[in-house]
C-alpha cells in the first residue's frame, strides 16, 4: 500500500487555467491526461518523483458524472469553489476492502490519444464523499504498469506533506492498518479533528524550495 496520488477539483475557471496555474506555483510541466468515461471526468497530470502524481479534474455535462460516485466528487468540490478533493492509495489486493466495505470495486478507464488504454478497479469513493479526510484506494491493473501517469515525463516536484483536517486514528480504521503504511515517510499534520474533514493543503518539494498549495 502505497500513497499513488493527490486529486485536485479545477476551479471556477476550468480545467487548464487550474492546472496551469498549479504548474506555473511548482515551477514544472503537465500533460494531458483525458476522458474518464465511465466517471463523467476528465483529467490533466502533473508527474511526481516516487512513482506518484497530483491530478488535476473536471467533471463533464455527460450523464455518467450524475450516476458515478466519482463524478459526483469532483462536481460537488468544483461547486465549492474548487481545490484539493481527496489522496489515493494503490494496493495489490482489493478483496479485504471489498469485504470491509460490502461492495464490489468498480473499473475505470482512460484512453490515450494513439489509442492505448490505462485500466484499474477503485473502491472508497462513496467514504471520500461522506468524510473527505479518508482516501479511495485504487489497483492498476498488472500489464499497465508502462502508462502510469507518473511516467509521463520525469518529474522533478515531490510531495513533502500533507495537511489534513481529520483523524491518524479514523483513517487508521479505514484503512485497516496504520495510516503511517501508505504515506512512508511523508509528513502529515493532522488539524481540526471535529471540524469539517478533509485535505486542507499539501506542500511539494521542488526546484524552488518548498511550495505549498
């Protein structure tokens, strides 16, 4: 179990402005990622170091964004105001979550502009939307190890920390093991723990010095 990513809901002036604008703060490049068909979502990515990255998300005028969970995530952030939506873990097994959960993971999708396509299975996101402190966890499937969004270029910015409004002890419970596991060395403050839950800031490591967003 490892810390794969950390999902960003564009703001009110969209999806590019957003990212560029969070590209420009970090002093480094992005790609685009694409259409999530079956979420209603699309997406840009800006790779990080340690075979992790920080999505940049838009939800789509597409009926799939009323009906998936993720879609209606991302939507219900952007509303807000936009910003920082939720972590991700990827794992190798989703079954003891599957058990814990009382439901099945579901598939998702991505396909790249010379027709190749990233696939996974993800659960958790019904718990994000309830309580934002606590993240979704992902599986890539085994032969796409080649597209994982971090290895669209090497990528120079790394995550240093996270800022979270929550509870070590809730996501501990979440996740069925210590929430130290997936984040393996990165830092975590942990604020307001009976306030309004969630990601409040995450700061990168990058050419400039430390820039937190």
């Amino acid at each position: 179990m490892r810390l794969d990513h950390v999902s960003y809901a564009c703001e009110s002036d969209g999806l590019l402005a957003t990212t560029e604008r969070i590209a420009s703060a970090l002093g480094t490049d992005f790609v685009k990622g694409g259409v999530h068909p079956r979420f209603g979502t699309r997406n840009m990515i800006i790779p990080l170091a340690n075979q992790q990255y920080l999505e940049v998300v838009e939800v789509l005028n597409h009926p799939a964004s009323d009906k998936a969970p993720f879609g209606q995530a991302v939507r219900a952030r952007s509303e807000a105001g936009g910003g920082w939506m939720g972590w991700c873990v990827a794992v190798d097994d989703l079954a003891p979550f599957e058990e814990r959960l009382g439901r099945s993971a579901v598939p998702g999708n991505r396909k790249f502009p010379d027709g190749q396509e990233l696939t996974w299975q993800q659960i958790g996101i019904n718990g994000l939307i309830a309580d934002p402190q606590v993240p979704y966890m992902l599986r890539w499937d085994e032969d796409k190890a080649d597209l994982h969004p971090s290895r669209a270029f090497a990528g120079t910015v790394s995550l240093d920390s996270l800022k979270i409004a929550g509870s070590a002890q809730r996501v501990t419970e979440w996740l069925g093991q210590p929430v130290e596991n997936p984040l393996d060395g990165l830092g975590v403050t942990w604020v307001s723990p009976k306030g309004t839950p969630g990601i409040m800031s995450v700061t990168f490591g990058t050419e400039k010095g430390l820039v937190e967003i």
